[in-house]
C-alpha cells in the first residue's frame, strides 16, 4: 500500500469505533481522532476493558470437584471501565479492530473501502448523492 492510500485508509477510520488490544492484556473501545508517526492512537468516549484475574478464574476452574464444571463451561467476566479521552502507546498495541457491530448497531452502512478513504482531497466534503 503506498504512501497516499495508506493516509486515506486511516483518515476513513476518522470518527469510528475501533477495538484496540495492548500489550498487557487490556482492551479499549473507543472513537478514533488521530495517530501519529510514532503510531499513537487517541480515542474518545472510551471504555478500558480488563480480562479476569487468577483468583478471579478459580471459581470457573474445571479441575475443582463441584458444581461449577457440571456443564463444563467456564465462564469469567471481564471487568470495564469508562475512561474518556485516552492516548493507547504505539509501543503498546498489538491488535486494531474496526468495531463494525457498533456501526451496524447505529444504523450506520457499511460503504465500499475505496469510497470510505475519501474520492475526494483532504479537507473537502464528499459529493452526497
């Protein structure tokens, strides 16, 4: 991807919901409103998402000899915070999501990739037909 589609690609994300893992097991859901050259991601409106802690898995452990293995399902949840305007280290990251239910969810169509990065200039609206 040269240089150009790549700028246009992430000015397409501008305002959408996406699902950025770390590197130490957290999750934020946020709305993207800029990066950097050192890969720093801004988000608004965000919740921090944490999975379970050790003692948190012992209850849902399926070696322990009770009730709770009877279906064989473990189930933990994870805990969630709403944290707001947060900057996620590039160094940090290792996954990005687009959070496409969250646009579905809002009535929000989903468009063509090419037509999302913008046929137009930066700074000019797109002609609505």
């Amino acid at each position: 991807m040269e240089n150009f589609q790549a700028v246009k690609y992430l000015e397409s994300l501008l305002g959408k919901t996406l699902r950025i893992h770390t590197t130490d097991a957290r999750l934020f859901v946020g709305t993207f409103k800029c990066t950097d050259n050192d890969r720093n991601i801004i988000l608004s409106t965000t919740h921090e998402y944490r999975y379970p802690t050790i003692p948190e898995h012992e209850p849902a452990n399926p070696t322990r000899e009770d009730d709770y293995t009877a279906t064989g399902v473990v189930k933990a949840d994870m805990t969630s915070r709403y944290i707001g305007l947060v900057v996620v280290p590039g160094h940090y990251i290792t996954k990005i999501e687009l959070d496409e239910y969250s646009e579905k969810k809002a009535g929000i169509p989903r468009r063509n990739r090419l037509e999302d990065a913008g046929q137009h200039t930066r700074g000019q609206k797109p002609d609505v037909k």
